[in-house]
C-alpha cells in the first residue's frame, strides 16, 4: 500500500512539471490542488464528508428542520425514540385515557374505593415500523473541492424539512371513514367561524382533550383569514409575520389551526363496470378491495340505482353493498336497488378539506437504522460498505440516522439523511370492516369534507 501512495504522488508531481512546462505555473498549481486531493484516502473522505459537512453537523442540520420546519409534527402523539429500529419492527405507542371518578366509601376502602391502576390508564396501540423515508444527496467530487461549508448547509437542512414532511404526508394520506366515523361536510366558501364552532360542538364529548387541531386547505384557509370574527384587520398581518402559511392559534376552541397546502382529498382509484343486483341489494366487482363502512360516490348505473354518496357494507371479495350512512353500513342497513343495473362506476370518496384532531388521533413512532450488518444488507440490498450513523438531538429529543458511501471508482460522495417510522392512524380496521364508531383512537379525529 505505501509503495502504492509513493507511486501516486509521483505521478502527480510528474503531471505537475509537464503541465507547468505546456502551460504555465497556473495550471501546474491547479493540477497538484487537485491531484493531491484524489490521493485523500477514503476513510479521510467519509469521515470528514470531503471539505464540507461532517455526519455530526448534518444531522444537526437535518433534525433541527425535521422538528422546526414541519409545525404539523408537534400536533401529532409522537415518539422519536432514540432506539435504533428495524424495518417491519412490531412497536407499542401508548396513549392516555381518562380515569373515572368514584365516591368515597368507609366500607370499600375510603380514598382507596374505585381505585384505579396507573399503568391501565394507558392504552396500548400497535403498529408496525413499515416506513423508510430517505433524502440522499450526492456531493460531487469536483465541485467539493471550491465549495464552501456554507453552499451545503441549506441543502442539507432541507432534506431534513423533506424527511418531516413526508410522515406528515403519509399519515394524512390514512385520513378516512375506514378509520374515523365522525366528519362534517362544509363548503370551501362556509369555512368561517361558524364552520369551527359546529366542528367543536360535534367533537364535544367526543373528545377527551382540550388540546385540539386542525389542519385545512388553502382554500378553507382564505375563507377564515376573511372572518372578521377570527381576525383584527388592524393587527392580523403583524401577528401573521413573514411567515407564508396563515395560522391561527387559540381560535374558539383550537389550540392551532394551521394552513396545509398539500392537504390531500384523500380520493381513491374508481371502480368501472360494476353491476348491481335488484334482488339482495348487490353490487358485484371482482377484487373490489372495498371495506365496511368506506365512504363512496356511486354513479352510472343503467338503473336500479341514483346516484350520491354512500357507505360501504362488505358481502365478499367480489360483492357488497351500499348504505345511505356509516352507522346504517356498521349496522349491515343497505339501501335497496330497484331493479338490475350495469354500467356503474363506484369510487372511495372523501372529498377532505380539513381535519381536527386530537394529538392522540395520530401515533407514530420514528427512529434511526440499526448499523448494516450481513443480515440486513441481504434483507434490504443495503451495501456493505454503507456507513450508518446515527444521533439523538437532546433538545427535540429526535433520533435520526446517515448514511453515507462513496460511488466506486470515484471521487463523489453520498449523503443521505434517513429515518425509520410507522403510523397507527385512527380506530382499528380489518380487510373487511373499518374502525367501529367510539372504540380507539375513533372519535380522536374529525374530517371536514367539501361535498
């Protein structure tokens, strides 16, 4: 190996003197800048991330946007468990509930009567570590060598805002009837005051928290940043500052609500040529993947049908039927066909503008990868040569890993923020029936929908 390097770095000096030769000292002092900088041995390369960021500042950087740049995060029952997880790792998030209050009685125990167990007060929710959110980026070798530290530091906080978002994205992505029964429907151009207290009132005795959210489109945003009632026209634009997202804290009822522009529908994939049957009130669509108590819009049909929203009563794989409420689906309540129908399309349907919610409506767990070991790398395809590390930022108390290598035979580098997480959304579902009105985390969300 020494005489390996002794040979390099002649070839450099070699190189050097005949470029000096052909065009000048310029050029020559160039070549030994960067001659000498590919002779760095890889293991100075990894360490110090070539001559920008190290792994300590990048997920410094990283987790600091992670928990800062994604306000939503903080609204949501999370634990960001220093512990290295495991893709498809069984979890346990817990959540609290409320005691329940007793009367003193001599005979029972005084104080003691109705006494309850600390540890029972907490629920035990289930979920699985399925998700791997990564943001890699790649420091070319040419450019490392003229940037500064400072060119990288955006870049790679970013990532960190990227990974965030990206929870918040997927579990607003689970928001549904399948898992939550209550919703209210409210126009974008009714999204006032008056909206907000008729979602309160609906939640009230719900709800065990006064702790509560709400997270809305942009359109529904506009409507309430015009209500005088929420808003001093004189202070309003002061208090809502640079920032480009309108929020709007303690508002009748609210601890936060907050504007997301990428609130998603939640709208699913339709179902064409579905037939329905006059007798026994069936629709019939082969790996139809509708579950009890699923909201849908249903139109089309020859006959036999009228068209509207309806929710779902599961028969079998291929067959179901339609209620005219989610109590009437849970309570296997259909509405009847009139005669026989073919042609029909049926779509999962929510239609979401908003959701309000306690924080306990959403459990996610998230952590950093374990190191690579064989086991893994033949699990998962991680290379060998990856190297993991991983930090808890003591202040958010925020694990996240990096990992990092170096693309073969060259000089580039790779960088990739990542984190390991699962979700337990709302009530518990099965494949055939959705969460059952009250049980859970059920009445822990409420889902506002424009039609």
């Amino acid at each position: 190996m020494k005489l390996l390097n002794s040979l390099s770095i002649l070839a450099v000096l070699i190189a050097t003197a005949l470029i000096a030769l052909v065009h000048g000292p310029i050029a020559a002092a160039l070549t030994a800048f960067v001659g000498g900088y590919m002779l760095t041995p890889l293991s100075a390369v990894t360490g110090n991330l070539c001559v920008t960021l190290n792994s300590t500042q990048i997920l410094t950087l990283a987790i600091k946007a992670f928990r800062k740049r994604v306000p939503a995060l903080a609204m949501m029952g999370t634990d960001f468990t220093g512990m290295a997880l495991r893709k498809d790792q069984a979890a346990i998030a817990r959540i609290r509930t409320l005691p329940t209050a007793s009367t003193y009685s001599a005979g029972s125990g005084g104080y003691k009567n109705g006494a309850q167990s600390a540890r029972g007060l907490l629920t035990d929710v289930p979920l699985t570590i399925d998700q791997w959110a990564t943001c890699p980026i790649k420091m070319e070798h040419i450019y490392a060598i003229a940037d500064a530290i400072n060119d990288y530091q955006g870049s790679v906080a970013d990532a960190g805002y990227v990974l965030g978002k990206q929870i918040v994205d997927y579990v607003l992505g689970l928001v549904s009837s399948k898992r939550f029964s209550q919703g209210s429907i409210i126009a974008n151009a009714d999204f006032d005051v008056d909206a907000l207290i008729a979602v309160g009132e609906a939640m009230n005795g719900k709800t065990e928290s006064n702790d509560r959210f709400m997270l809305v489109s942009s359109a529904a945003a506009s409507v309430l940043a015009a209500d005088q009632r929420l808003i001093n026209s004189q202070w309003f634009g002061k208090e809502q500052g640079g920032e480009t997202i309108r929020v709007f804290k303690n508002a009748f009822g609210f601890r936060e609500i907050r504007e997301y522009p990428d609130m998603p529908t939640n709208n699913g994939t339709a179902l064409t040529a579905v037939s329905v049957a006059d007798s026994g009130d069936l629709f019939t669509k082969a790996a139809h993947g509708l579950i009890t108590g699923q909201r849908v819009y249903a139109t089309g049909f020859s006959a036999g049908f009228t068209a509207g929203y309806y929710y779902v009563i599961y028969a079998s794989s291929s067959t179901f039927q339609l209620a005219s409420t989610r109590a009437l689906a849970l309570a296997g309540t259909a509405v009847a066909a009139s005669a026989d129908g073919t042609g029909g399309t049926v779509t999962p349907t929510e239609n979401m503008s908003g959701f309000a919610f306690e924080s306990r409506a959403f459990a996610v767990m998230a952590g950093a990868p374990p190191p690579v070991t064989a086991e893994l790398a033949g699990m998962f395809g991680v290379p060998l040569s990856t190297i993991i590390e991983a930090m808890l930022d003591p202040e958010t108390n925020t694990a996240m890993g990096i990992a990092k290598w170096q693309e073969e035979g060259t000089g580039d580098l790779y960088v990739c923020p990542t984190v390991l997480y699962g979700a337990k959304v709302g009530g518990d579902i099965t494949s055939t029936a959705g969460a059952t009105a009250g049980v859970g985390l059920d009445y822990a969300g409420h889902i506002i929908r424009t039609a």
